[in-house]
C-alpha cells in the first residue's frame, strides 16, 4: 500500500523565504489528554506568505500509512510553554490519550508556481488516541532545546494519532489542482 511520508523544511517553516520552495508543515491545533496546547508559534502561510499563521508546532516529518486506521505520524518543533506541557503526558504512564488535532502540509507546484496544501486536515478538528507502541504512548519531547532554529527555543517531539472509532477524512493533493479525499477512522457497530 503506498504511504504518504514527508521531510519538512523546519527552518523554512519558522522563517518563510519566497524564493525556497521547499515543503513546510504544521500542527495547527492540538490537545492531548484534555489538554490544549497554545497555539504559540507565528509563522507565515505558504499560500499566502504576508499573512501570519498561529501554530502549535513546526512540523519536521509527517507519515501516514494511507489505510483507514493506520496512525497520522508527526515529529517537529515546539515552543517551551508547548514541551512543559507535553513532558508530563509523555511521563504519566496513561493507558490512552484522547487526541484532537488539525494539521496542514504545503508543497510547491511548480507548474502553478505557487504553494498548495498537499496534506491536511481541511477546517475539521480531527479525533484519535495517541498511538501505543506495547506498554507506551508512542508520544515523546526533548529535554534540550534544538539547536537547528534556535530562535524562539524550541524544543523535537514526536507523536502517533490513531483514529476515533468514527468517519474522518484526511485530504492529499499531488498539484495544485489534484486533491483527493481518502477515509481514516471507521465507525464501530
């Protein structure tokens, strides 16, 4: 079955450069455990590179198997409010995490010359539980800042969202113009 796996521009996605069209993404939203994490990162908009974006974290990597139940994969960057407020869900030993999430991934058409959301949640809140990988929350946080940006601090995490026993819908596109909508979540009973 073909996957979805990215490798992101981290420093491009916190300081846009018009003239690098390299694939950039962020977690938009996220609350993990009833726990909301800030959008607290202000970045800029690949489609629309003057207008600021609120974002949770700088995405560095994003994987998704593309079946209906295969987790959603994310590693990137967050702030020190974000990782003070991750280290305690990664260490509480929870059987499961309820997760809610919106996320978005940009790729450069070169055709269209412009950017396009290759990868994305739409406007819908997504729900899921953080992956386990046996015993574990497949959910982890640095303890050191990063030293790839180093401006704001920010901080390597990483975690796996399954879906919510419901209808979902994750959004792909290949161009600017070739979008698909593939199922992930299924209902139960």
């Amino acid at each position: 079955m073909p996957q979805f796996r990215r490798t992101l521009d981290v420093a491009q996605g916190f300081e846009f450069k018009g003239d690098r069209q390299t694939r950039v993404g962020f977690l938009t939203r996220l609350e993990l455990g009833g726990s909301i994490f800030s959008a607290d990162l202000t970045c800029k908009d690949p489609t629309s590179p003057w207008a600021d974006l609120e974002v949770v974290a700088v995405l560095t990597e994003v994987l998704w198997e593309t079946g209906v139940t295969d987790a959603v994969c994310f590693s990137g960057q967050v702030s020190t409010a974000n990782r003070q407020g991750l280290a305690p869900l990664v260490f509480s030993g929870a059987a499961s995490l309820e997760a809610s999430f919106k996320f978005a991934v940009y790729e450069h058409d070169p055709l269209a010359g412009k950017y396009f959301l290759a990868f994305h949640s739409n406007s819908t809140d997504l729900s899921g539980l953080i992956e386990k990988r046996g015993d574990e929350l497949n959910l982890s946080v640095a303890d050191d800042p990063s030293s790839g940006v180093q401006c704001p601090m920010n901080y390597s995490f990483e975690v796996a969202i399954v879906p919510a026993p419901r209808a979902q819908a994750l959004h792909l596109a290949t161009s600017d113009l070739k979008n698909i909508v593939k199922a992930w979540g299924r209902v139960i009973g």
